[in-house]
C-alpha cells in the first residue's frame, strides 16, 4: 500500500515527506510504548502512535521506520518535524483513534502486523 492510500483511507494531513506519497509499505504498527515498536522488527512499516514526543521520531529512525502517523489529531512540534526532515521520514497526522486509524487500513487491505505466539 502507497502512502499516499494511507492519507487517502484516514483523511491524514501530511506534514513532511509531501514528494514521498508513493513510498510502499507493507505493514503496520500501533503503539504508544516504543519499547513495543522497538520489538516489532519488519521492513516497509508504517508507525501508528499517539505519542508526540521526540522519541517517537528517535525510536523510528533506530527502527528504520519511515512513515509516522499522528493519531488523535495530534500534531508533532516544530522540533520533531525538522527531526524527521532530516531522516527523510514522512509524518502525517490523522483524527481517528488508533483503534480506528488502524481498523481502517487493515480493512483496505494492510493487514501485516506483529503477531506473537502464546507460550
């Protein structure tokens, strides 16, 4: 799925990355705690999160996660945008929950996540 579907299916707003919509990616991860995303290893992911926080852009470019997704509306500081600039991420921010944000790709068809065996 391209970028530029994922704004498309969450009514996202983009706010970096504006000449990368048609980046690939072929999963997703939802999370608030990064230590969870630094446990979820897969490549072409898109980082959905509801933390805005300089951490969040920190524990994406370790992860060489590209793409971030503001949930809640929320909107990222001047700060973490020049921050995900220069690490040619694409930040974008959407209203819906991260229940809803992340039911709505799934539903259109992204549906590789992190799934764990129970012991």
């Amino acid at each position: 799925m391209t970028v530029g579907k994922i704004v498309e299916i969450l009514d996202a707003r983009v706010i970096t990355g504006e000449a990368d919509l048609g980046l690939e990616v072929g999963s997703a991860c939802g999370a608030d705690l990064m230590s969870d995303v630094m446990a979820f290893v897969k490549e072409r992911v898109v980082l959905l999160t509801g933390l805005v926080n300089p951490q969040a852009i920190r524990t994406a470019d370790l992860m060489d996660i590209r793409v971030v997704v503001f949930v809640r509306g929320k909107i990222p500081s001047e700060d973490m945008v020049e921050m995900a600039r220069e690490n040619g991420m694409i930040l974008l921010s959407t209203r819906y929950s991260m229940f809803l944000a992340c039911g709505r790709l799934y539903e259109a068809g992204l549906r590789q996540g992190g799934v764990r065996e129970i012991c």
